[in-house]
C-alpha cells in the first residue's frame, strides 16, 4: 500500500502523522516551508486534558483555578482537578516537540519546501503533485489537507469555505512578570465596557498571556497602545488603581488575534480529507482552534488506519467507516459554531458588566468559563451520539457514558500486571481497540490470579480473536457501570457500547460497528 500523503506540517499535519505511525501506517508530509518553526510567545494553544493525552510530552503551564473578577470583586471562583485543568503552552513548543517525536518514526518522511498545485484521484489512490522545476508528483493512498485556513487543497477539490470574518478580535500581549495569583487564570471586566475586559492565563517560565478584547472591526492597534494597556493592567491588578507604576515585566511578544467562524462544506472527497483550520475556523469566546485541529487528528488516524491494513478494496465497510470522520467531526464542530453564534448577542449585549453580576443572569458568565475551560457547549469533549459507528440498539449497560461519549479516565490494569490510566493505552499504544472490564477486586490481586477465573478466561480468547488488534484490560470501578460489564473504548476515547461481559455476541457487534460493517449494512 502506498503512504497517506499529509498536506501541511503545523500542528494537526504532524500529530496525524504521528498517530499514523503508532499504528505502522507509512506517511510523506508535504510541508510548504522550509522546516522553520516560529516562535511566537503570542500564539498559544490551550489543550484539554484528553487532547494533550494524545501528545508527546511538551513543558506546559497549568492552571488550578479560574477566577472573574469585575474590578476587585471576585465573582466567580472555580477549581479544576487534574480531569479539568488545561494545558496552556506556545504552539511553537507543540510543534517542536512533534517534529522531535516524528524524527525518530521510520515510517515518515517530511518533505520540506513542498508546495502542492494538483491533485488527481483514482480507484485505489491519490496522486499529488508539488511544485518545481519539473514538477514531483507524490503516489498515496490517501491525502489529507492540514495546510491551515488558506488549504490549498481544500481550493483544488473545490470545496466551499463559508462562514463569518472577525467574529472577535483581541490584543494580545506576552509578559514574564509576576502576579498576584501564580497557577490561577483570571478573566477581568472593568464598568468602562468590552475595552476593559481581558484574561490573564499563565505560561512556562514565568510568562503570561493577556488579551484584551477589541472591537470586531476598528483602527489597528499601535505599539504605543499596546504598552500601555501592558502597564495600565499591570498596575491594576498589583495596586488596585487604574494609575500608578507597572511592576517590573519583560515584554516577550504582541500581536492581534481575529477569531474568524468557518465550516468547510465537506471533510471527504473519495480519498481527500480536510482537518484543522483547513476545515474550520473557530476561537471566539475562548473556544481553541488548536485542540479541535488535534481531534481532527485522532479522531481520522485510526479509522484511516483501518481502511490502510485492509488493503485497497475500497469496499463499503471501509467507505462507511471513512464517511464517519466526516459525520462525527463536522457535526461536532458545527455545533459548537452555532453555540458560539447563539452565545454572542448573550454573552457582548449592551450592559456588558450587568449581565456579570451576582444574582443577574448567570449565562454569560458561565458560558465565558464554559470556553476557556473546555467545557459545556462552547468547550467540552464531542459526543458523537448519531454516529455510524454506534451500535445499533442500546448498548450502555448503565455506565454513565452514552455510545459515542468520552470515556472517563479510570485506572486500569493490563493482563501482564501494568497499572495505568486508560488515557496511557489509547491513541494506538495499545492497539485499535480497548476492552475494559470492570472486575472489583482485581487491583488487589496478582494478574496471573484473575487471569484464570470468572469471565476472564472467554473473554481473553474472544478479544484475541477479534479481526483487529484490541487489548483487554481490567479496571476496579467504571462510573454507572455494575460489576462484570465490559466497555468497548475507541482509539480516539470515545465508547463504542457496554454490555454484561458473559455477553461476547454484543462484544463481536461492537467490533463491527467501528469497522463501519454494521453501517455499511
């Protein structure tokens, strides 16, 4: 089979091609620079938990505590765990940390300089040419267009991008100083109106990102400006006055950030998918661009590593199974672009401040946290409840999560006695599929005693014989689930069904519901 041909090489092309090669598919990512990073203190990512799960490891802050505050009034306070608490971090450090992990995957190579004018498609693959002397054309058997909101291969399948422009613009600055709340992120709204609304969320090494919303359109922001919403702020927050001396700071970086609303009209043409910004455009109201891009990613991996290992046959499994991205992932984001259109007359209403107030309407205030924090509406994990892929039938058995929900991260146990979290075995570590059974008792015991009781025994040889690689595991307790359920868990998180763990018949129809069989029936 040829390699998966990835367009671009930010941050959703490099974590595709990593997920890629976690499960042995070969890759060419086509990138159009020339292997550059830039630093830029000012473009940051925040990540939800489950999303940097996926991720090599990469220095990150983490906030412990969100806090609104209208002048020195704390109207909210929330505390986050370790299940909640966002990662913040430089896109520039995600990006080198991929690159690092991809250099040491046999299975990829980047191709530097690499900029694609055509594209041709076949029965049984693709055909990418970039541009040269001569031109090079790229044999695959799948391309995926990760090369940002100008995708030019979005442009040359011809398909539609329509949306919004410069739903919010905010100045954004990057300091290294200190505050007064080290690990808390703060959301402040001053009487003066939306001009005097700004977040502070921590970074590495003593930094900090502000932004200060700004009209959706107006005068451009000059550096004089800029400065001085720095020391005004600053001072501020140390001294509680609008005027006095800013504490010390060092300025890392500024800019203006526009957060545009975008929904590509198709994800999938034949074997040309879009993922990333190439896709969508989000990020008003707190809601991150970055981890959306990254669920693109993992949510295509495996399923384009299924199609990959069952050859070319473009049967119609592998079609419903491929047209599922498309299903899950528009969906998912297009929900969370019409949450965000619905939330803005809300949340930017003349009154501003009023609608912060104790006692008043507690929406916009909680729909504000909602998207910086990842969750609700605005920010949380996808459901992907009307998914292809779920079984057809209820099969949730009385856990909490519904079919198609993100599984919670419970610790598990591996047949061999490694204890983990389940977040450690997916996204193709441990195979294309989990099957946790809850067994109360087993984190006490030896493996190789519970290996031989119970349902453990048939449910091994059930698991071993399933038509693709899955790896069972035991966990002490599930949320909802009784004891002797069994949980089948998709490489991306998501559950697939849970069902009595004697019942290996609803276990095989699990399996060929995310093999898009049951679908294609």
């Amino acid at each position: 089979m040829d390699p998966v041909i990835v367009v671009g090489a930010g941050p959703v092309g490099l974590a595709l091609a990593l997920a890629l090669a976690r499960r042995d598919v070969p890759s060419v990512v086509l990138d159009a620079g020339e292997g550059d990073v830039l630093r830029r203190a000012a473009r940051t990512c925040a990540l939800r938990p489950d999303t940097a799960a996926t991720l090599p490891l990469v220095e990150a802050a983490r906030w412990r505590v969100w806090r609104t505050e209208r002048r020195r009034q704390c109207l909210e306070r929330v505390e986050l765990d370790d299940e909640a608490a966002p990662f913040h971090l430089e896109q520039h450090r995600l990006q080198t940390a991929l690159q690092a992990a991809l250099a040491h995957e046999k299975v990829v190579a980047l191709e530097r300089g690499s900029h694609v004018d055509a594209v041709e498609q076949d029965a049984t693959g693709v055909a990418v040419r970039t541009r040269g002397p001569r031109g090079t054309w790229w044999r695959g058997s799948y391309v995926v267009g990760c090369d940002g909101a100008r995708s030019t291969l979005r442009k040359l399948l011809g398909i539609g991008f329509p949306g919004r422009t410069s739903v919010e613009r905010h100045a954004v600055a990057t300091v290294r100083t200190r505050l007064p709340w080290p690990d808390e992120a703060l959301l402040h709204r001053e009487p003066a109106g939306a001009r005097e609304e700004v977040t502070a969320r921590p970074l590495p090494d003593g930094a900090w990102r502000l932004d200060w919303l700004l009209p959706p359109r107006g005068d451009l922001v000059t550096p004089d400006e800029m400065l001085g919403r720095v020391k005004d702020t600053l001072a501020r927050w140390h001294d509680g006055s609008s005027v006095g001396a800013a504490p010390a700071y060092e300025l890392l970086d500024t800019g203006v950030h526009t957060a545009h609303q975008r929904l590509a009209r198709r994800w999938r043409v034949e074997r040309a998918f879009l993922a990333g910004d190439a896709a969508h455009l989000v990020g008003a109201l707190g809601v991150q661009a970055v981890d959306e891009g990254l669920r693109d990613a993992a949510n295509l991996a495996w399923k384009l590593s299924l199609a990959w290992h069952h050859g070319a046959r473009n049967d119609t499994a592998d079609d419903s199974l491929l047209d599922s991205y498309q299903a899950e992932r528009r969906a998912a984001v297009g929900a969370r672009l019409r949450s965000v259109d619905q939330a803005l007359p809300f949340v930017r209403r003349s009154g501003g401040v009023r609608t912060l107030l104790p006692g008043g309407a507690a929406g916009p205030l909680g729909l504000l946290t909602d998207g910086h924090l990842g969750r609700g509406t605005l920010g949380g994990p996808p459901e992907y409840r009307r998914s292809p892929l779920v079984p057809p039938g209820r099969a949730s058995s009385g856990a909490r999560t519904p079919p198609g929900g993100p599984a919670t991260d419970v610790p598990v146990t591996l047949l061999d006695g490694t204890r983990c979290r389940l977040r450690e075995r997916l996204c193709g570590r441990g195979g294309d599929l989990m099957v946790l059974l809850v067994a109360p008792g087993t984190g006490v015991w030896d493996s190789r005693h519970w290996l031989r009781a119970g349902l453990m025994p048939e449910l091994a040889a059930v698991v071993e014989a399933l038509p693709l690689r899955a790896e069972l595991a035991v966990t002490e307790a599930y949320p909802g689930a009784a004891a002797h359920t069994a949980l089948v868990i998709r490489p991306d998180g998501h559950l697939v069904g849970a069902f009595p763990g004697a019942r290996t018949d609803l276990l095989r129809g699990c399996v060929d519901a995310v093999r898009g069989m049951a679908a294609a029936r």
